[in-house]
C-alpha cells in the first residue's frame, strides 16, 4: 500500500525545489492565472470536480489551491470528472491524496482521456468509469535535471522511486504485483501503455464502462495488453501521442 504519510513528505520536499526553482527563473504568479480543475455544487449531495487541462503548478495555482477547493466541499458523494494529459507528478501527488482522505465517496469519470499522472488520480475514487471511447496511459516518470554527475544520478535514482510509487498506486486499485505494472509503465519508452475503455476495465483501471446506465458493462471484444506490452500502434494513434508528449503529457518532477 502506498504510505501517505512519505508521499507527502516527498511532495513538501519538490515543493520546496519548485518554489527555489521559480524564484531562480524569475516566475512569479500571476493573478489572472485560471485554474485547471473546476468545482461545481459543493454544498448539495453531489458535488462536481473536473480535471479538464494540464496538471500544472507553474502559473502560481497549485494542488494547495485544488486541496482547499476540495476541503470546502461538504457533499456526501463527488464526481471527479477528468480529461487531462496529466502533468506535474508533485502536484499530482497531493490531489490522488487529498481526494483519498476527503470523507465524502469518490466517483471517477474518464470523460476523454486520463494520462500519465491523470490516470493515478483517477486511482483515489472509490469507483472508475470510463467513456466507451475514452483512453487511459501509464508510463515511467520523466522530467529534467541540471547538475554535475553526482546529482543527475541522484535525479535518476528519484525517477524510479517516483515510477515504482505510482505502479504501486496502480496495483493497490487494479491488483497484480507492482512490479508488473512498472513493466507496463516501461513499455514503449515515454508513450507507455494505452487502455481502450475495454482494455481498462479488464486491467482493472476502471471498474466499468460509462455508457450512461447504471448497470455495469463488461468489455466484449478487445483484448487488455498484456502487462509490459503496450496496444497495438496504428498512424493516427501515433499522431495524437505525439500531440500529448509535445503538450507535456508526461510526468514531471520538480528540481
């Protein structure tokens, strides 16, 4: 199981680096600056949240902002709605988190894609649904350092530490042994492993598919990967990944 009492502990410590980091590189937060989640209804029986862009701390809003927004909620059941390329693994941290330890039930909704660090959020909710045309993406940690030898080795020591967190936050929700989903997390370098919605819920990703009922929908006809081998590249899926990489759909630590 994860301890989140050293996930958190780890977050302090990037937060830390991020924040020396903007004060070396000049960045200052901006008051314009929109959020990249959204609240809705906090105060009935069923609240919204939507993770609809890149998970980012670098425009001054951060998973602090995401943490009191989700305190003030005082529904007994939200609705994490998610269509994110994922992005920063710190901040990703605190809200997979923040969501776990909210007392009210947490549903997630795969609305369109739920990538990298978007795709173990979606682990915090007590129960996954994914759109029938909705897609899923796991893959290793990746980010950028700057130091002497010593130093880098250390950064690259941090990035599998950060990858086996996360294949152990896969395995808590899908089952299976950690190890197997870091190899799935591997495969096909930064692009990893693509879920179809069925192929998800054979994982063990998500629990069923959302096809607007309530009963759940077993996947019929496609095959899961096998663990460590990524879905079948076709022209235009190779397109859009290449899309989402150059849009930051990755996993990125902080120095």
């Amino acid at each position: 199981m994860i301890d989140l009492r050293r996930l958190g502990a780890r977050c302090a410590q990037a937060q830390a680096f991020a924040a020396r980091a903007r004060t070396e590189l000049g960045i200052r937060a901006e008051a314009s600056a929109q959020p990249w989640w959204r609240v809705s209804n906090a105060d009935g029986d069923r609240a919204k949240v939507y993770i609809y862009d890149l998970i980012h701390p670098w425009f001054g809003l951060n998973a602090l902002d995401f943490a009191q927004d989700l305190d003030a909620i005082s529904a007994s059941n939200i609705d994490l709605h998610i269509n994110s390329p994922g992005g920063d693994v710190w901040d990703a941290y605190a809200m997979f988190a923040a969501l776990k330890a909210h007392p009210a039930k947490v549903t997630a909704h795969v609305d369109g894609i739920a990538a990298s660090a978007a795709s173990f959020i979606a682990m915090s909710a007590e129960e996954v649904l994914i759109g029938k045309p909705s897609r899923m993406m796991i893959h290793d940690a990746a980010g950028l350092s700057y130091g002497d030898p010593a130093e880098t080795r250390l950064f690259a020591d941090l990035l599998d530490e950060i990858s086996a967190d996360v294949a152990q936050i896969y395995a808590d929700k899908a089952g299976g042994k950690a190890a197997k989903w870091r190899e799935a997390m591997q495969a096909n370098g930064s692009f990893g492993t693509w879920y179809s919605s069925a192929q998800a819920v054979k994982a063990g990703l998500a629990d069923r598919i959302d096809d607007g009922t309530t009963a759940a929908t077993e996947p019929e006809e496609e095959e899961a990967p096998e663990e460590g081998s990524p879905e079948k590249e076709t022209a235009g899926v190779e397109d859009a990944r290449s899309q989402l990489v150059r849009a930051g759909a990755r996993l990125f630590p902080k120095r």
